[in-house]
C-alpha cells in the first residue's frame, strides 16, 4: 500500500540517519523512480529531507518541539491514527486542530476523498494536500506559531464561529480523571474548546502516556467528548470517568 511503503521509507531513514536511493528501492521493493516519487512527497511533508542520491533525517541544532513529539510514541499515534480514520465517511466535514497526533490523522485521512476539513495546523493541511487533492481544506487564519505550525488567537476563534461542522477531532495534553480533557497551552486549549462548540460529536486521540496525569488548562468535561481513541486500555479511573460520562472509548 503506497502510505504503509512512505511509512517503512520514513522509519528507514531514521534508523540509518541517511540511506540512499538504491537502499530504499531493495528496502520496499520498488523501483528507484519510484523512491523518488516518494522521497519528493514526504520531504513536502516535512517527515524527511530529500538529497542527491537519496535522504536524511530532518534535524537541526534547532529543532523544534513539534519534531520531536512526533518521534514520541509514533508506532502508537500512527495506529490510533489508521482507527479513528474508520469513523468517518465522505461527505463529512472536520474541525481537525494542530498536533503530532492529528499529524497522523491527517496522513491516514488523505487516503480518504470527498471529506471537508477545517483546521488551524499548517501540518494537516500539507499532509492531506501533498497525498491527494481529493479532500477539501480549509485552513483558519491567525496569529502563527512556528513551533507547532498553527494559527492561534482571537482570529483564529472567530474564523471556527464561521463554521458547523459534523466533527472536531483533536489532540489533547492529557486527560485528567477528575478534570477532564487538557492541555499544555492556554491558546490551544482555546481552539479546541472552540471547535466542540461548534462541531455536533468530538473525537479525541490521545496515546496511553497522556492517559491519567494533569495539563494546565482545561478544554473540557468527559461529557462533552463522544469518543476516545487511544492505543491500549485506560487505567480504571479514567474509564470509569468516561463510563459516567456516556464518553465510548476505542482501543486502536
């Protein structure tokens, strides 16, 4: 499948640190034009830089915090990721906000056509775009934030007021048993608090390492969350805040 072979070339490239064209071909079995193809596609993604002769890591003595949370837990976000991609259908319209999480999302969801998102992460907009062009995408102004490629403030909220959208699916910091759903920043807690107001169901995705601890701020109770993917079972506490709360909860 073309997205399982970029997924081997890119978890190639990252154990070698640098692999050549002809490696990556008897790798995956593919022809080097073919690599090639695929080298162009995920150097546009931003998930490898594409030299002579083939492709390296992206890193840098300045590499930001979003790089390295999509190397955390990637075999995890990547599978929740392929399960919450199942519970949409085309036609759908998505508030998706900006994360490593809904990154992988947005990989998975470009092998999907005829869904509308509206989003505030330059990352899922460039990952569904540079896969197909089959999906619609909207992509909130505001203020930017280059460490996580997204739009944040006051316009960025207004723009969402536009919207009513079928679904928001977001990432989250953690998710608190006795709080609820947080997160680490004030400004993206508020996009995300936004987009539910303005979605009719919410999907979160949130990896087992976010599962019963605390953030900063809250986005929101368990009620207002229709289901959580994750990619193991939850610890009692906090299924059991999500059975309270009518939350369905599905294991990738």
């Amino acid at each position: 499948m073309l997205e399982e072979r970029r997924r081997k070339i890119v978890a190639t490239v990252e154990d070698r640190q640098r692999v050549s064209v002809d490696e990556l071909a008897a790798t995956v079995k593919v022809s080097k034009e073919t690599i090639r193809r695929d080298l162009s596609v995920l150097s546009e993604r931003g998930l490898v830089r594409k030299v002579h002769g083939g492709a390296t890591i992206v890193q840098t003595a300045f590499e930001n915090a979003f790089a390295k949370r999509v190397r955390l837990q990637r075999a995890e976000k990547e599978a929740i990721a392929r399960r919450a991609v199942q519970l949409f259908s085309p036609g759908d319209s998505l508030f998706v906000d900006a994360g490593s999480s809904t990154a992988a999302f947005a990989n998975e969801l470009a092998r999907k056509s005829g869904i509308l998102v509206i989003t505030n992460s330059i990352e899922v907009a460039v990952r569904l775009w540079s896969a197909t062009k089959e999906n619609e995408i909207y992509l909130l102004g505001g203020r930017y934030d280059g460490e996580v490629s997204e739009t944040l403030g006051p316009v960025t909220l207004e723009m969402i007021g536009r919207f009513r959208a079928d679904h928001a699916v977001l990432t989250v910091g953690a998710v608190d048993p006795g709080y609820g759903f947080m997160d680490h920043s004030v400004e993206a807690a508020m996009v995300a608090k936004t987009m539910i107001s303005h979605a009719r169901s919410v999907t979160v995705l949130a990896d087992s390492t976010k599962l019963d601890r605390p953030a900063l701020v809250k986005v929101c109770d368990f009620e207002a969350v229709t289901r959580l993917v994750t990619d193991s079972a939850p610890p009692d506490n906090v299924q059991q805040s999500c059975e309270r709360a009518g939350t369905e909860i599905i294991i990738a």
